[in-house]
C-alpha cells in the first residue's frame, strides 16, 4: 500500500512535469508565431496565451489541493505499526492544514472509530422496550457459548435489582465461518441479548469492541443512566453495584469507576499479550484507567467518548484506551467508596468477601456457577 505521504509526492512530481512540459510547448508556439505573423496578430496571441497559462495553472493548483485532502489513516493496527510513515503525516495534516481541508479529514484515527464498523445482529429496540436503569455489556468470543449461557442462569438473568430495571447483552465480531454464523444467529433468535459487529474478533481487536459498545449504548440505549462493561470471568454483585449507583454521593456524568490502574508501564516486551508499539502508544506509561475487566460508568460518557476517539490514536489494551479518551476529555475515573469490592481475583475464596464485592475476577464459567450457588446459600 502506497502510504499517503507517497501519493501525495508522486501527484506533485507529476504535477510539476505536466507544468514544465505545458510551458515548452507554449514557447514553442510563441516562437513559430513571432516568425510568420504580422504584429496585431501577435498582441492578440500573448492575450490569448496568457488566458491559457492562467487556465493551465489554475488546473495544477486545484489537483494539488485535491491530492493532499483523502489523508487516510492506517488501515489496521498492524498498518499503523507498519507505515510509521502515514500516521506521522496525519498527526502533521492536523496541525498545518488549512481549516477547510482539516474539516474533511475528520477521522484521524479510524481504526477503532466504531461508525467505521456496521451491526450484523442488534436490538436496536431493547431499550426501548425495557427501560434498564443499567445496562451490562459483555464482551464475549463468538465461540464462548458456555460463558454466555453461564451468565444467563447467574448474574445476567437479574432483570430487576432494588426495583430498577437491569439489562444484560452480549457483544461479539465476525465468526470464523458460516456454520457458526447460523448458530450464533440461532442464539440470537433464541435469546434476543446478542449484538454483533463487522469487524475481525480477536484479543488484539478488543478496543474495537469496545467502541462498538461506547456506540450501542450511545446510539441505542442513551435512556439508561448507567452502564458496565463486564467481562465473561466476572462474578458481579448487583446487590451491591445497585447500592452504589443509588447512593447520593455517586455522581450520573462524567463518572466513571473500577479497580483503578495508576502509572500503570506500557508493555514493551514483543513476546507479551498486552505489548503495544511505540508507534501506537509513544509515553512510557499509561493514563490512570479503570481494568476492564468491571468498569462502570454514567451513560453520558459513551457518546463523549465515541467522538473523542477520532482524536485519540487507537492502541490494543482497550480499558487503557478508554482510560486515554477520558484523559483527553479532561477528567479521569474516580475510586470507588469501597476499593476492595473491585478485585482481580478471588484468592482463597470466601464467601463472605462475596456478599460484599461488587465484581471479582473469577475464570471459568464453571467456578462463576459454584460461586453463585454458594453465595446465593442461605447462611
Ligand atoms: C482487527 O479488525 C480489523 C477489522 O475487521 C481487521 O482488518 C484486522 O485484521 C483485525 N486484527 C486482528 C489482529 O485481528
């Protein structure tokens, strides 16, 4: 792929060639005709010739203009680390270009821009039907039915929590094939939680799919007052997520709360899962984020970020992405009252810790269900 950058140079060498050629070929003309013509004839032609230069000028100019305006950026995460090239000359457009052309590149970084992605399954009308006070997105493989069908009879099927209503769905991206295509669509017949985007579902691809949530509660759920975004391996205690969303304290804009990650070190190491390019991610170390695994935030939040992001470089450790957004929105996520009921892990499991967390990181759906049933015992 011909970067931008390259593009734009081989249309202005071309340019300038079609100039000096134009140029050659007008002398010649002026030359022929200073030989064989009476003198009217000629004033009449250096008028006639300079309306032409004029013209062939103005043609060059505007193709010049045209070149520089589709500045497109990378294609993909792996282009962006490819072309360093491209993303260093639409950091450099931003800032030079004139403000009628900065107006026609918006989309900076498109990459995790999720109006770039297109729904294959939605509901759209879910909310409107159910009017949940919070929405749970959960981020799931197209192949994780066990998961799916574990939050289902656990902590997805609350419907109702202190008489505020609670909506849970799954989010996914393409499947691998169209057998479990047909499946997933079957699912989502059956289940009616299922939302599916375009884009390529992997690990590396999970800022894109949290976009794509960011958008769904922007443009299909913006009633709701609160949103979580929740991982498969969680336990969650609505409980006591409820008690914290209605407790007067807790702000409903620009709020955003978790387990926090302060100065939290970009991973460098190449062989690492969360390695990101210093091309992606230039600083050393990351804005204070909330870990992805349980976050909640006030539904204001998901439109300011979906449109910040096309200012903010996407980069693959999704919850330090949304951490970066909210950085560039001016504010950062708040502690909760209770830091101890965000965990990342269950330790040695107790099941008085759990009627008091709020979400627990806690693996697989067979170890959510033995938690569930234990902590739903009567004591
Ligand atoms: C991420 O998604 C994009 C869009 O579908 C795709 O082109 C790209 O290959 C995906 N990357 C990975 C590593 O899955």
């Amino acid at each position: 792929m011909l970067s931008t950058w390259k593009r734009w140079r081989y249309a202005s060498i071309d340019g300038g060639a079609f100039a000096s050629k134009a140029l050659t070929i007008l002398k010649r003309t002026v030359t022929l005709c200073t030989a064989h013509a009476p003198s009217f004839i000629l004033s009449y032609m250096s008028g006639f010739i300079s309306v032409i230069l004029t013209f062939s000028l103005c043609a060059i100019l505007y193709n010049y203009d045209l070149c520089v305006k589709p500045a497109v950026p990378p294609e993909t995460f792996n282009n962006a680390v490819n072309h360093k090239s491209s993303n260093y000359m639409t950091t450099q457009m931003k800032t030079t270009a004139a403000p009628t052309v900065t107006k026609q590149i918006s989309l900076h970084y498109h990459v995790a821009y999720p109006l770039n992605y297109h729904f294959i399954l939605d509901e759209p009308d879910k909310c409107n039907q159910w009017d949940p006070f919070l929405v749970l997105m959960v981020p799931v493989a197209p192949h994780q039915l066990e998961a799916r069908n574990t939050i289902r009879s656990t902590w997805g099927a609350e419907s109702s929590v202190q008489g505020k209503a609670v909506l849970t769905l799954f989010f996914v991206g393409l499947t691998g094939g169209s057998k479990a295509q047909q499946q997933l669509e079957e699912e989502s017949r059956q289940h009616r939680d299922l939302v599916q985007s375009n884009f390529v579902d992997s690990y590396f691809n999970l800022t894109i799919k949290t976009m794509v949530i960011m958008d769904w509660l922007a443009t299909r759920c913006p009633q709701a007052s609160y949103a979580m975004k929740a991982d498969s391996d969680i336990y969650l205690n609505l409980e006591n997520l409820m008690n914290l969303l209605l407790a007067p304290n807790t702000p409903r804009e620009n709020y955003m709360t978790g387990h926090l990650m302060i100065k939290q070190l970009v991973v460098r190491d190449k062989t690492s899962k969360w390695y990101v390019s210093e091309e992606l991610y230039p600083k050393r170390e990351y804005p204070t984020y909330v870990q992805g695994a349980g976050y909640v935030f006030s539904n204001d939040l998901p439109e300011k970020i979906v449109e910040i992001s096309k200012e903010v470089m996407a980069f693959n450790i999704e919850d330090a992405y949304v951490g970066a957004c909210l950085k560039r929105l001016g504010f950062a996520p708040s502690s909760p009252p209770d830091p101890s009921q965000f965990r990342l892990s269950m330790q040695q499991y107790k099941q008085k810790d759990f009627l008091s967390v709020i979400s627990v990181i806690v693996g697989s759906p067979n170890q959510i269900l033995r938690v569930w049933k234990d902590v739903k015992r009567p004591t």
